[in-house]
C-alpha cells in the first residue's frame, strides 16, 4: 500500500469524498480544480475501483476473446473452413492482466498525484461533519461524498456458502475453463458470463427465476436474446430458483425449484449487486439504520444537506458515465452549497445508457414505453429487424432488432434500445439525440453513411415517423 501525506494533511477539509472509483474520482478532482481542499478516502486493497479492477475492463477483455472464438466456430457461413479453435488460458489472462494494469497504473497516478489529500483506510461517521479512518483519527468536512460503490449481493441458499461458487470477481481471475457452467442470474453478469464460457467452450446453462429472459428491457429484444442462446446451445431453466447446492470435491450438484437436479463442472453466482454501505454508520450522520441505498435527489443531494452521493451506491443503474455525471454534478453543487448559493448542477436520469456485452450485444437508453408513461408522455415505438437491413444481412444477424420511442404529441424522442452486433458502440448517436432533445423529424435530417449497421436508427425512425 502506498504511503500516504499524513505529514500534510489538515483534518479539515470542505469536501471529503469517501470511495476513489470513477464517482468518487471525479467528484474530488472537479471539486479540487475549483479551488477547494479535497481529501478522498479509500479502504480498498488495490486502488482504481471495481470498472477497472473487477468489473467492465477485465470482463470485456476476456469476452472479446471469447467472442472471436464464437466467430471462428460460424466462419463457415461466411465460405471459410477452419479448425475448431482453441485457447491458450495463460496468454488470455497475460493480456487481460497487462491491460488492467495499464488501466489501473492511470487511475492511480490520478489518484496519488491530484490536488487532494489521498488517505487510505476504511472510514465511518462519528458524527454528521465527521468521519473516522482507521490508522488516521478523525477528520472533519465541511461537506462529503459516499461514493463506495456496490458489493455483490448472494443469496441465502443451503448449501452455498459452503460450496466453491464463482462470483464476477473471480470470473475475471479465469482460474479454468470448466467443461459445464451453470449461471444463476439472467441481468448483465450473468448474461455475459454465460456468453463467456460459451464462447471460450463450455456447456452452458442458465437459471433464470423469470420470463422473459431479461427482465426490464423490452420485451421483443429479450425474445431476441433467447432466441439467439437457442442458436448456440445455451439452455436456459425459466421460473424456477436454485434452491439448494452441494459440491463432492470434483462437481456441484444443484436443486432448482423443488424437483430439477442438475450437475456441473462450476456454479457462477450473478445474482445482484447492493450499494456498500455496510460499515458506514450512516446512522451517526442522521441516516435511518439499515438504509438499503442512499437516495439522491437531481443534485446527488441526500436528506442530510450537506452529504451527496454518487455512483453505485446512489444510482438507479450501476454504469461508470452515470456515476461521473453525478461525481461532477455534486462537486459543482458542493461549490455552491458552500458559498450558499442555488444547486443547479443536475445528473440526468434520462442519458441513461445501460449495455450487456453479450454476442450480439443488448443496449437499452432513455426511456422505453412504460417508463415514458409512468412520467406522464403518451409514447409510441417503432422497431426495424437486421435480417432486413443491408449490413445487417451482409454479417449475418440473425436475431436483432433496434426500436426508438417517442412522445405522440410532439415527436420528441425519449428513448432508443436494440440487440445487433456492435449496437452499444452505435447507441451513441440515439444518446447524442437524446441530449440535444431532436424530434424524430429532426433526426431524420442527420444524413448516415450506407452501407453500415448504425444506419439501421434511420430505418426505424422512418418507420416511427409513419406512426407519428
């Protein structure tokens, strides 16, 4: 662990931001470029956060192998004849180890050369103003930031805790390739897992306590999604739980619902993350014990006035751009709050942009039907497939289809989704849209280069314009 400038540090600070992941990170970096004396407080063993260290860097770098594997496998549509592949496990985790730690290596000179006091250790409240840190005594902000993320969440199942159960974090470690994997959770970890193994080889299947297969997307594209494991032999058990495991040395045997068993070589749990508050005592700064997540208004303000919150353990969707939206949005409202003026610095829940990097991937952004009319829009959407689409046809998508969704009374697009290859990439230009508030006739005036898949928004805006 790196030395910290205990030598300089006041006990007094105007901000202190506890957690240096991406919210936590911009929030001190903005705040300290204003001129205010930050201090950021990390208890992790590794700095650089879960994205970098556990979370979307190392995983996207071990799918992208998987994924051209899955690609020599169907090279044959496209007239090549080819082997079946195989990979070299140790090169795999040699590249996915090298480019986290460049990644990290940047966070870290980030965090350790800023205009701010790092201090590391694990901190708590002793009082509204103050928080303790072990190793450091207490110190005292005039405002703060929570931003310790998220941690995962495992269910209380017999048999589990004394099984050997993989979770995302050790997923990214790749201790082996098993020859069957079973994946209990169907939101964006589990499904990557499950496209992971697959890809890398192993029998796969997938334990999903509901349908459709994906809960909260639309429900065409979670058809699609289905449809596309069909494909490559990924099964998946609807409606039930797994409900208890056991493990002989060598294989796992599980009960799902009250009747099923089934058997595999590895268990992966991808069943939620929770905010990590545990260990707080957000209560000894006004906060009800046993918060589950610390709620934020637009301003990333918490009940308490002078306490903000960002990233993970405040969000509604665990995404790193949401979290550093809300980090700059509170650094500027703490400037603010400090020379007790007005907030107006605002994080936008509507430039949500929420990916799963499966193959193809599944994009949801802004705001598809039911949540336009729950804010009082009377919504209609339109979709458009890529088995009709140029491009698509041409790399061979099978399954996919984008949709977007406007407001009826005055065109406004409110939200866009898709699954199709390479759609989180090309989601952009449905965001850019979002932010700047087009209509759909406005859209339709931006010209897109032909033939390519992120045309395809284009296609279906003509469709929504008819509908209009």
């Amino acid at each position: 662990m790196p030395p910290t400038r205990l030598n300089i540090m006041s006990k007094e600070y105007d901000v202190i931001v506890i957690g240096g992941g991406s919210g936590g990170y911009a929030a001190a970096k903005k705040a300290s470029e204003a001129g205010l004396k930050v201090a950021i407080i990390d208890g992790a063993k590794k700095l650089g956060g879960l994205c970098i260290l556990r979370g979307c860097m190392p995983t996207k770098a071990l799918l992208e192998t998987s994924s051209r594997m899955r690609a020599i496998r169907e090279a044959a549509e496209f007239g090549i004849g080819i082997g079946e592949p195989t990979v070299d496990i140790d090169a795999l985790r040699a590249r996915k180890t090298r480019l986290i730690d460049d990644f990290q290596h940047y966070r870290v000179k980030g965090l350790e050369n800023g205009n701010f006091d790092l201090i590391r250790g694990h901190a708590k409240f002793v009082s509204s103003h103050e928080v303790e840190v072990e190793g450091h005594g207490t110190l005292i902000g005039k405002t703060l930031v929570v931003a310790t993320g998220s941690v995962e969440m495992i269910p209380n199942i017999p048999g589990l805790a004394d099984s050997p159960y993989w979770t995302s974090d050790d997923i990214v470690d790749l201790p082996r390739i098993p020859k069957s994997v079973v994946v209990v959770g169907t939101g964006a970890v589990g499904m990557e897992s499950a496209f992971l193994f697959e890809g890398l080889g192993s029998k796969v299947t997938i334990i999903s306590r509901s349908r459709p297969l994906i809960s909260g997307v639309d429900a065409t594209l979670s058809a699609a999604m289905e449809a596309r494991c069909q494909d490559l032999g990924i099964e998946i058990i609807f409606e039930k739980g797994l409900s208890r495991v056991s493990h002989d040395g060598s294989s796992f045997a599980l009960t799902v619902g009250e009747d099923t068993s089934l058997s595999c070589d590895q268990l992966i749990m991808a069943s939620g993350r929770k905010p990590n508050l545990s260990g707080l005592d957000l209560e000894k700064a006004g906060f009800p014990a046993d918060l589950p997540r610390l709620e934020i208004d637009e301003f990333c303000q918490t009940s308490q006035a002078h306490i903000f919150g960002v990233g993970d353990v405040s969000s509604p969707l665990a995404v790193v751009h949401l979290a550093v939206m809300q980090g700059e949005a509170a650094a500027e409202n703490i400037l603010a709050y400090l020379k007790g003026q007005e907030l107006t610095a605002t994080w936008d829940e509507r430039l949500n942009i929420f990916g799963i990097f499966t193959d193809p991937e599944l994009v949801e952004l802004g705001w598809n039907e039911q949540e336009a009319k729950k804010r009082g829009f009377d919504p209609v959407s339109a979709s458009y497939r890529y088995d009709d689409q140029g491009k698509g046809e041409i790399v061979g998508e099978k399954h996919g289809l984008v949709t977007i969704t406007a407001d009826r009374k005055t065109g406004k697009i409110l939200g866009a989704a898709g699954m199709g290859p390479h759609v989180i990439d090309y989601a952009h230009t449905m965001l850019v849209a979002l932010h700047q508030n087009l209509t759909v006739a406005e859209f339709l005036k931006i010209p897109s280069y032909h033939p390519t898949l992120g045309e395809i928004w284009t296609y279906v805006a003509e469709e929504l314009a008819e509908e209009l």
